[in-house]
C-alpha cells in the first residue's frame, strides 16, 4: 500500500507534496489521515479478490483541510506477470457543484432507460401487435383484388420499418449491446444509429476484434460518446463524424471527431452542464480528456481510460 505516484490536484487538495507522499505508505500519509478503517477494508480486497471500489463515498474531518466529503474509485491495474501489482485510486472531492452533477448524470441514465424500455415494451409490443394483423389481413387477401393484396402488403412493410426504428431507438437510450457483448459492437451499433436518425454521416472505426473492460467503464465511455455526439449535431452543426476506438499499452484511445463549426475558446471553463456530465463520468473510470480544434474545422475529443 504504498504510493508509487500522484497528480498534482492531488498534492494541492490535501496540501502535501510529492516527497511526503511518493514511496509513503498510504496510511501513514499527513500523521495518518488516510488510515481510515473503512477504507483500508476496502482496499486490501481490490488486488487479492479482484475486487472494484465504485463510487465510495467518505465524509472525514482531515486535519490540516478540515472535514471533506470524498468519493472515491479503485481497481487493479494490469501488468505484466512477477511485478508488484498496482491500484490506480480515483479520488472526486464533491463540493456542492459536483454533487448536482453527479445526480444529474445518474437522473439522466435512470431516464434513458426508463424512456427506452417505454418505447420497448410500449410502443414496440403494440407495433407488434397491429404487424400481425396486418399479416393476417394480407393472407386473407391474397386471392381477393389485386389492389388490396398490395396494399396490405405495403401496410405490414411500413409497420415493420416502424417496429424497427423503435427497436433502434430503445438501443441507443439504452445501450443493451454492452451487457452481452461489449462496447465495440455498441458503439458500432450507436454510429449506426446516428446516421439513420439524423442522416449524417457517422463512421465507426475500431482495428481490434475485441476490447474487454469492466462494467463501469463501458457504461461512462458510451454515454460520454453519445454526449459528445450530441454536441457535435447539436452545437456544433457537424455533418460527419468519427468515433475510432483502440487500445495503446495498457490504454483505451477513443476519440470522436467532427467537423462541424468548432468549439468556443476557453471550452474547458466555459463549457456547459454536457461537458461537466462528461468530466464527471471521466473521473468515474479515472480516465482524461483532451478536446482540441481539427485540422481544417470542427473538434476533435480524444480520451485516455486505463485498462484493467
């Protein structure tokens, strides 16, 4: 349990530096400020159950800040075999600001799901229902006036376009691709989404047969891709777009890019409650985002997510 290394936020929120923390057991940080109990339980359950800490939440009197509220993610970081296994740890200081967002970002999930089951179950079973009617009204019209053969014929087409856009939009507020097969498909199934939906031209582009990850972080990348779609259709008036999704070492690249009118100067200041969600799910999987201007025009949104 000792610190290999930490980012500067880090050293600033707590008010240590890196020659009081690096190669110091965690517990014995700052007179032992982190030797918090229900923390140490957690912690030494991540490397030998291949155990995830998600979104723990911990509200501590520290004593050189003062009391904080801290919510925390952990989780084994892959490495080769026979070296010292690491845990990267995630920590969120939730001031009142990112609390909203937090339930913002867990009231939208919540909401797309309870919207795309509706359509699912709702809409789609009673689509279902008038498509065997009118299958039924086709066969019994098969020997009567061609006319009316046909056009039965083209009432059972339509409906099943509908069942099928229905279907489609139930899978893109709720992404069931992940669950059974993983975050390649589902992105590849978003692109295609998109382009029917809005007629642009969204591309998927992912040279790796498979990409396996944890739960949590499939779930944070695709919803931070499907904002940042909607930005590009949205704010931006983007006519293609690009998500290209790969691995580098013991990263996941992916990176959405548009060309559409661009991003306003000072973006990460200025950007609004979409952008805040985004950083929000980022520091969920302890991920990083860079968002710069393209070559010609429009945005290019590159995140770094470690592999575990």
């Amino acid at each position: 349990m000792k610190v290999v290394r930490a980012n500067e936020i880090f050293y600033k929120s707590f008010n240590l530096t890196a020659e009081e923390t690096e190669k110091k057991h965690l517990y014995s940080l700052a007179k032992g400020q982190w030797n918090i109990p229900r923390l140490r339980m957690l912690l030494e359950k991540v490397i030998p159950l291949k155990k995830e800490i998600s979104n723990f939440e911990i509200e501590y009197p520290f004593p050189v800040i003062g009391h904080r509220t801290l919510l925390l993610n952990a989780r084994q970081i892959s490495r080769r075999e026979k070296t010292t296994p690491m845990i990267l740890v995630a920590i969120d200081l939730l001031t009142m600001e990112n609390r909203i967002i937090k339930k913002i970002a867990e009231f939208s999930e919540k909401e797309k799901q309870k919207v795309g089951k509706n359509l699912h179950d709702g809409l789609g079973q009673s689509m279902t229902g008038i498509a065997l009617l009118s299958k039924s009204l086709e066969k019994k019209l098969a020997d009567k006036g061609k006319q009316e053969f046909k056009e039965a014929v083209n009432i059972t087409k339509l409906v099943k376009q509908g069942i099928f856009e229905i279907s489609r939009m139930a899978r893109g507020l709720t992404p069931v691709a992940l669950e059974g097969v993983g975050i390649v498909p589902a992105l590849a199934e978003a692109a295609e989404h998109v382009k029917s939906l809005f007629e642009i031209d969204c591309i998927f582009e992912c040279k790796e047969e498979m990409i396996t990850l944890d739960h949590q972080c499939k779930i944070n990348l695709y919803y931070i891709v499907q904002e940042a779609i909607n930005n590009a259709i949205r704010h931006g008036k983007a006519k293609k777009i690009t998500i290209r999704l790969g691995r580098h070492r013991k990263e996941i690249l992916l990176s959405i890019i548009d060309n559409g009118l661009g991003f306003p100067k000072n973006i990460e200041k200025k950007g609004g409650m979409g952008l805040r969600i985004m950083k929000y799910r980022l520091s969920e999987i302890g991920a990083k985002m860079m968002i710069h201007r393209g070559y010609k025009k429009g945005t290019v949104i590159t995140i770094r997510c470690p592999l575990v």
